[in-house]
C-alpha cells in the first residue's frame, strides 16, 4: 500500500475518563498500514506532506472492537420474550444446528463479516457453531473480509439436542484441527478455544480445553455469570467448586488470554479470582436488557482494574452496531453515563482486553491504522465548525445520537474496505 494522509476530526480514547480530540487533525499512514502520525494538522511532520491526502469532515475513530458475538445468531437475533435458558433450547440450538449445512454458514458467515464492517467494527471476537465445517468456512470468510478476527468453534459435550452433542475427544480434536489451520494465518486471524459454558461442558472437556489453549497460545472465550437460573444450574452440576468463576478456576480456563461474557451476578471474590488470574471481561448490555439478564457491576469491575469492553452478543444482542450497544450501556446502569466511557469500551477497553492495545483502540502513531469515519453532520447546525465543539459534545453526539448508517468509511491497516454510497 502507498502511503498516505487523511485530514479529518480525530477522537481517540485514552483512558475510561479521558479522550483525545483533534478537531483539525491528521493522520499518516504507513506502507505497513501503521500510523505515521495522528495528531493536530497543524503539526503534522514535514516530510509527511508530500503524501496523497483525503480531506474529510466526518469524524475519525478507531474501529470498534466487538469483544462478544455469535455469527451463527446472526439472524436469530430478537427473538422474543424469554429469560437465557429458554432462549437458549427454544429458538438459538435450533438455530446452529441448521449450521451443519454448509452453504447456510457460508451465507450467514458473508453476511455477518459485511455486517461487522459496515458497522464500523474492525476487530471482533466471534463464537461459531459446534460444527467444524462451518467453522472452517467462518474463518475463509473472515480472511477474505479483512477484519480482525478471533473465532472458535464452540464446544458441548452434554446437555444439549443430539444434533449439537459432541464427544469431549471429537471436540478436542475438531478444536486442534482448527488451531493448526487457521491460528495466526495470516496477522488478523486468531483462534479462541470456546467452551460453550459451564452448563453444557463438562470438566473433562473444560481441563482439556484450557491444556489446549495453554499449548498453542489460543485466547478462551466462554460465558460467566449471566443470568441467575444459570448459576443454580452451575451450583448443582459443580457443588464442591464454591463459586461459577472457581469452576473456571478448576478447570485452568481463566489467564491473560481469556474472555468471560457478562461476568453480571459476580460476587466480590469472583471478581477477586478474575482480578488474580487478568482475565478480561466482555461486557454485553443490549444482550443483557433483551434477555433481562441484570445490571452489570461496572464499578466493582473498574475498581478491581480488570480489563474490560463492549460485546454486542448478537443474537441476544440486536445489533452488530457498537453505537447501538454503547447506548444500551448506559441505559443497563439506570443513570447517566459519562460518554467517555462507552467510547473507551468500544474501542481500546476492547483492545486491553484482547491485549491488542499495542497495536489497535486509539489513533497513535505506531499502531495500525484500524478507523471509522463517522458523520455528525446532521448533529449540528449546518456550517457549524466542529472546532468549537468541546470533547463532551462530540462524544455525546457519537454516543447517544449516533445510527448505524453514520458509518461512512471504514479501513483496515490503512486500508479502506467499506465506504457509504451516500
Ligand atoms: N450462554 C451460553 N450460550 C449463550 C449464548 O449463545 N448467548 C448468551 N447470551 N448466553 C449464552
Ligand atoms: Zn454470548
């Protein structure tokens, strides 16, 4: 790729309280799709003048990190009226066994990576179905989206339909295939060792999974804490263990390189034991308010600095937009939320948690030049110069007022992969 400079308004998150805002900014891209420069226009670097420039006035941020999703939900999402459990047996296992089909994977798995994009997503971690053909075939897709991407193929070796069961060896294996083919492919590729969750695993296949991970420097993703049927499900299946994170625990599932979905009905020492161990947790509030999971404790969560960021859980989750899902994080907590924080989850809480933030969640030299044009134009008086905006106006137009056909222009290393007809 040549390389090349965008002038543009830039808005960068540092930190859950504090964002960076150029409204005359400028960044440079280099031929290895990192960042030059990101910073004010005005003191961009000399000899980064002569690149080919873009002017835009839609606002620049990073892309979005999608912490938590499932591509096989992709078109089960809103389905109504239920609490986790039911949902789960009524509408999504019937969902994903239709993924023993490969041509419905390789439909859905197009669909879901364009959706992902166009949402203004570039980094996703994604759960596919227990099927390691339409694994495979997420991962094809994936590559030829050109997003970031972590991906497993779940695992369940027990009380789930006969169509979904599989063996704790088959499930092994089909995971070990997985990993030698498409784990670290290419550089935006990842595999995560999925435990479903605790209800449909049982240790045997948990202590595997983890020895698994453990072996080939995977990431483990899997569910904790979502709803409170669950977790006396969990008590009964584990009685000895003490709590639903030392199940985890036990079985060698929880390190640096894990993500926990939910994490909502955690008590302190839960909380404590994920603190201990640097797990990161996926933070998913559209999924929690369609499901009626609960509230999920983000003050405890801060305060014990463990790494956290946005899921759109889709399909509990409606949508794959992250301006849908920061709303709805602000509206789990029943009071106003700084718009800081929802930016800073979305994007390089989501990075520290996968431990990306050397190279992806903020506009910073060095890093890789992941961004989302996004235009406020219809926020503001026409004419109005975004120079006069202070950073809590234009985080709040991005956080509460946003749609998911704002996104005007999303690129990848630098590169742009989706740009808006309009
Ligand atoms: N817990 C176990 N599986 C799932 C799932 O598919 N969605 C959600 N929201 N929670 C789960
Ligand atoms: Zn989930």
């Amino acid at each position: 790729m040549d390389p090349w400079r965008l002038h543009a308004p830039l808005l960068s998150p540092v930190s859950p309280t504090e964002l960076r805002w150029h409204p005359s900014g400028a960044v440079a891209v280099g031929a290895d799709g990192r960042m030059l420069y990101a910073g004010d226009a005005a003191a961009l670097p000399e000899q980064l003048l002569a690149l080919p420039a873009r002017e835009t006035s839609d606002v620049v941020l990073p892309g979005f990190v999608d912490l938590h999703t499932h591509l096989p939900q992709y078109d089960a999402r809103g389905k109504f009226g239920m609490t986790l459990l039911e949902w789960l047996e009524h509408f999504i296992f019937p969902e994903e066994a239709r993924f023993a089909d490969d041509a419905v994977a390789r439909d859905v798995s197009t669909r879901f990576f364009r959706g992902m994009l166009e949402a203004g997503t570039t980094t996703a971690m994604v759960f596919s179905s227990v099927h390691r053909s339409a694994t495979h075939i997420a991962f094809e897709e994936a590559e030829r989206s050109k997003l970031r991407v972590i991906l497993g193929k779940v695992q369940m070796d027990r009380d789930v339909p006969a169509a979904l069961l599989e063996t704790a060896d088959a499930s092994i294996r089909d995971t070990e295939i997985l990993i030698d083919a498409w784990h670290r492919k290419t550089e935006r590729l990842w595999v995560a060792v999925t435990p479903r969750f605790a209800p449909t695993c049982s240790m045997d296949l948990m202590r595997r999974s983890a020895a698994l991970a453990h072996r080939h420097g995977t990431y483990v993703q899997t569910h904790l804490n979502e709803s409170e049927a669950e977790i006396r499900m969990v008590r009964a299946l584990f009685p000895d263990a003490g709590s639903y994170t030392a199940v985890y625990r036990d079985a060698g599932l929880l390190g640096e390189r894990t993500v926990l979905a939910h994490n909502i009905h955690a008590s302190d020492e839960e909380l404590d034991l994920c603190a201990q161990h640097r797990c990161a947790v996926a933070h998913c509030p559209d999924s929690n308010l369609f499901l009626g999971s609960g509230r999920f404790p983000l003050q405890r969560t801060l305060d014990r600095g463990i790494r956290a960021g946005l899921g759109s859980d889709v399909g509990a989750g409606t949508t794959l937009s992250m301006f849908g899902v920061m709303r709805s994080m602000c509206w789990v907590q029943a009071r106003s939320l700084h718009p800081f924080l929802p930016l800073y989850f979305a994007t390089r809480g989501g990075a520290e948690a996968l431990s990306m933030d050397g190279d992806i969640g903020s506009l910073e030299q060095g890093k890789q030049a992941d961004m989302v044009a996004v235009r406020v134009d219809r926020h503001f008086h026409r004419g109005r110069d975004l120079a006069h905006l202070k950073p809590l106006e234009i985080a709040s137009a991005l956080v509460y007022r946003s749609q998911p056909g704002d996104v005007r222009e999303v690129w990848v290393g630098g590169e742009s992969l989706y740009r808006a007809e309009t």
